[in-house]
C-alpha cells in the first residue's frame, strides 16, 4: 500500500469515517430510542416516530443486544477476509466498497416501521434484523478503514497524528449528532433529521481515492515480487490470525481496560437525549447548549491530554481523562429537576458538567485507534506477519459485548422502568473498574506516545 504524509492528507484521511460514524450515532442514540415513547418528556412526538412505542420493549432489548453481540462477533470473519482478500483492486477498497454500500441500504430501512400499531412484535422482529445487518456492514467497512492505519504511514508519528486527526472529526461528528439535533427535534421529526445527514455518508469514498494497493491476486503478487525485489507481507488464516492477537498479553489488559470503558460511555452516549429530556429535563436548545459545552472545547482538552501522554505516556493521560468523566457523571447525578428545581441553575450545573466530561472524551476517541493500530506494528516487526484488521476486530468484538449488555440488557430497561435516574451511578461504577484494569497494563502499552519511549522500551 502507499504511504501517505503530511498534514493535510492526514487531515483527509482522517476525516473519512466521519460520515458512516455519523449514521451509526443517530441509529444507536436516536432511532432506537425512538421507537419508544418511555423516558421522553419534553416534544415526544419529534423524538419518537409516530408518538408511539412501535417495539415490545423486553423484546427490543434483547434484540439491541442481540445486535450488539453480533456487530462484534461478526468482526472476526470481516478481519480475516479483509485481511487476506484476493482481487485486482487490492484488498482494503473492495472491502470498504463491500461494506458502505449495504450500510447505506439499511440505514434508510432503518427509518420505516412495517406497522402502524404500538406493541408489534412484527416491528420488533423488522428493526431487530435491520438493526443486526447495519451493525454487521458498518462493521467491515470501519474494521477495514481502521486496518489501514498501520499500513497507510510508515511511522509512529503519523500514526499518532492520524489518530488525533481522526479524533477530531469524531468530535465533529459527535457535536453534530449530540448538540445540532437536539435543536433540530424542536422543529422536525427525527427520521426527518436522519435523512437529512444521509449524505454525509459519501465522506467513505475518500480512501477509495487515496489508497493505492497492487493486486493481490497470486499471480499478480508473484510477479510485482519478481520485478521489484520485494517481498509480500506474510499474512496468516483468521485461526492463526486469532492465536497472535489473544497472546498478546498486552492486547488483553487493554481489552479489560476498554471493556469497562465502552460498558460505562456507550450507556450514557446512546441515552443522554433521553436523561437531558427527561431526568434533566431540559428542552431542546438548552439540550444543545449543554452537549456544546461536552463537545466543543475537545479539540483543546485534546491538546492537554497529548501533552500529558508526551510527558508521562499513555495510561497517565487515560487516567486523568477518565477520572474528569467520573468528575462529570456525579454533577450529572445531581442535575434533576427533582434536586433543583430552578431552570437557569439547573442548565448551569449540566453545563458544567458537560465541559468536564470532555476532558475525557477526546482521550476515549484517540486511545481506541492508537493502542491496537501501535500493537499490530510492534508484532509485525517482532513477526513479520501482518493482520491489523484482527486487532481492532477483537477490540470491536469486546466493545460490541460491553454495548450489549448496556445499551441493550440494561438501559432499555432502565428506561422502561423509569430508572434513568440510575445511569451517572453505572457509569461511575463501570469507570472505577476500567481504571483499576490499567494498573495490569505492560510498559509497552504505557509509555505508547511517551516523548522519551523509544522502539527499545515497546519490545521489553
């Protein structure tokens, strides 16, 4: 594959999730919870698809969770094709293409119940099985979009500029979904919303551009190999692809370490319209101004996180992101009308709240893209064998698990039961137990970033 450099193809290439990702936020924070009218106070009838709960919800649960666990499951055979996929174009494009366009088709599905009537089971089954194909193709288009990381640039810090790049536009993306469409629901419905950030999706179509891969079909390998003296990447069968990547014992801890993280965030993400709306109860622009305050200073709190990574390593700056967000779930806890009851105080506190929880955010963007994409290097230098596309298989796998049981076993019954109140409370608990793991990690995880790391100290 080419390599790429310099800022502004960094910039490019990591703005291309940007829109896929996109899609992924709105069916997961917004459309599920749509189907739903528990938990909703203010404007019901534009978060929700017909004012009405179109889903059995003990059903739906299991169905969410269902997805979840498949959108991870599903990751490893995805890795493994990429990973060794034969065909003239390469191996990364065809399987982006694969991917993105099945992703498409079932997002707008997405958007049409086959009854009008509260309570179907029929309904249920439908959003059920779209929910599962949207995981399973979003999947193998953003597992083999972040495969390329380790193979896109030939050095560490591109890498790490690339992962911060494409934290950025997750902020992006993130402020889009969480802070604009809240204000947009006072006016439209949301699957009017959805349609309208559809396009966005066509930010996929960049690698297709910018990647350049020869063909990898056997003889066409043989004979680049001849005339140019270099020798092919040596990639392995998804088995024994699997085996390197779970003896990697560093890669494990940082799987226990992220699972508690993706169990702990994802519950809060996927429901804060609701716990805004309804626990809060915050109406929609003032739901803006509080995910504006949680989104946009990240660019800058970025800036604080990577200083402290440069000076201290990885883990220092993750620990000090995670115990801000923990900061930020307890003012969250104590931001109910219930507790105070006067409208202007009680935006200032979720405000503050809000700029507090981004000091973790950031972090909890880049660290996911760094980790596995830097392991992969490492054991391809210490190996020879290439199969980034796994790594970050796995860690999808074990953030589809923690989702799952979340979003889906524990959240929609949370809302269903009038329990939202209880969300600050997990998540604290969720994070207490994801920074406890990280005491286990290997220096090599570490120092990752650390200014005065060098390739000596990730190989002890």
């Amino acid at each position: 594959m080419n390599k790429i450099s310099g800022k502004f193809k960094l910039l490019l290439y990591g703005m291309s999730g940007i829109g896929i990702n996109m899609l992924n936020l709105i069916v997961g924070s917004y459309l599920c919870d749509a189907l739903m009218t528990e938990g909703f106070v203010e404007n019901a009838s534009n978060w929700t698809y017909m004012d009405k709960t179109l889903v059995v919800a003990g059903l739906w649960s299991i169905m969410i969770a269902l997805g979840k666990v498949l959108d991870g499951v599903i990751d490893i055979p995805f890795a493994g094709w990429t990973d060794k996929l034969k065909s003239k174009w390469g191996k990364r494009r065809p399987a982006i293409l694969a991917g993105m366009i099945p992703t498409i088709i079932t997002y707008v599905l997405f958007l049409i119940p086959l009854k009008a009537e509260e309570h179907s089971v029929v309904n249920t089954v439908w959003f059920g099985l779209l929910l599962c194909a949207f995981y399973a193709f979003y999947t193998l288009t953003m597992v083999t979009y972040y495969a390329t990381f380790s193979e896109i640039v030939d050095n560490d810090k591109d890498r790490v500029a690339l992962s911060n790049y494409k934290t950025v536009f997750d902020v992006v993306y993130y402020v889009l979904g969480y802070a604009l469409i809240p204000a947009f629901v006072g006016s439209m419905n949301i699957r009017v919303i959805a349609l309208i950030f559809l396009p966005l999706s066509l930010t996929m179509l960049i690698p297709l551009f910018m990647i350049k891969e020869h063909s990898t079909l056997d003889k066409d390998v043989a004979e680049y190999t001849e005339e140019s003296g270099i020798e092919p990447e040596e990639t392995v069968g998804i088995w024994t692809s699997l085996k390197y990547v779970v003896r990697n014992k560093s890669f494990i801890v940082w799987m226990c370490v992220y699972f508690a993280l993706q169990f702990s965030t994802q519950m809060f993400l996927n429901g804060q319209n609701v716990i805004y709306s309804g626990y809060v109860q915050l109406q929609g622009f003032q739901i803006t101004m509080v995910m504006a305050c949680a989104f946009a200073p990240v660019p800058f709190t970025l800036i604080l996180y990577n200083k402290l990574v440069r000076k201290y390593g990885i883990r220092v700056g993750y620990i000090f992101s995670l115990s801000a967000y923990m900061a930020a779930m307890a003012v969250l806890a104590f931001s109910a009308k219930a507790l105070i009851p006067n409208d202007a105080v009680r935006l200032a506190v979720a405000c503050f709240g809000g700029v507090l929880s981004s000091f973790g955010t950031g972090c909890f963007f880049s660290i996911n893209y760094t980790i596995p994409s830097t392991l992969a290097v490492i054991e391809k230098r210490e190996t020879g064998v290439s199969h980034p596309a796994m790594y970050f298989a796995i860690q999808g796998l074990v953030g589809a698990v923690a989702t799952a049981i979340s979003t889906g076993l524990i959240w929609v019954n949370l809302k269903a039961n009038d329990a939202v109140w209880l969300t600050p409370i997990i998540v604290i608990a969720g994070s207490i137990v994801s920074l406890a793991a990280t005491w286990f990690m290997s220096d090599r995880v570490c120092n990752i970033g650390k200014a005065t790391a060098n390739e000596e100290e990730y190989e002890n």
